[in-house]
C-alpha cells in the first residue's frame, strides 16, 4: 500500500507533497475533462484522495465565488478609502478654520481689515 520511493516523516507517515497552484490547476482540468477520476489522479501525482478532493471543491468555490462578482458592463470604479479619509480630514480642516476665522474676527472686529 505504501510507495517505498516516497520518504517518511519521523512518525512514519507518508511525507507531504506541496503541489504549485499550476499543477493544482491541471489536476482540476483533468478531473473536469473526465481525463481520469480522483484515484487515479490521486495516484498519478502522488497524493492522498482527499487532496484531490479539496482542489477540486476549492477550485469550484472560487469559480463560482468570481463569476458571481463580475457583472455585465462598465465596471465602476472602485472606492478608494485611503482618498475618501483624506478628503474627509480635508473637510474638517477646512471647517475648523472657518471657525477659528469667524472667532478672530470677533475678537479682532473688522477694522484691521481694510
């Protein structure tokens, strides 16, 4: 049942392969083509079942998560929150010297003005 080619952790179980998300991406075309089913995919790339198990259910997850996103048409453009802090700051500045200035001239008066 074990590979004797594949290496073993210190507890004696099957070392993990990492797959890249290319080769993650193949595995899921070829289970979508019907190329071949998750043993013999499992057994081609040598990892466990419910490996890939996983990478087609999360493959199916994010397809469906971006397709439900992406809308027909113009897209608008997105909202920039560091850019809507930074005029909001702007306002309240701005709003803080109209009052200091109606305060200096109220204690100034008008005459140094002109």
């Amino acid at each position: 049942m074990s590979d004797p080619t594949r290496g073993t952790d210190r507890g004696g179980r099957r070392a993990k392969r990492f797959l890249t998300p290319s080769q993650k991406y193949e595995i899921f075309l070829q289970l979508v083509r019907q190329e071949v089913t998750m043993a013999e995919a499992a057994e081609a790339w040598k990892v466990d079942r419910t490996t890939i198990l996983r990478i087609r259910t999360v493959a199916k997850q994010g397809a469906l998560d971006a397709l439900a996103a992406s809308r027909p048409g113009v897209k608008a453009a997105q909202r920039d929150s560091e850019l809507d802090a930074a005029r909001a700051d702007a306002a309240r500045v701005g709003e803080a010297v109209k009052e200091m200035a109606v305060k200096l001239m109220l204690v100034e008066g008008k005459g140094g003005w002109g």
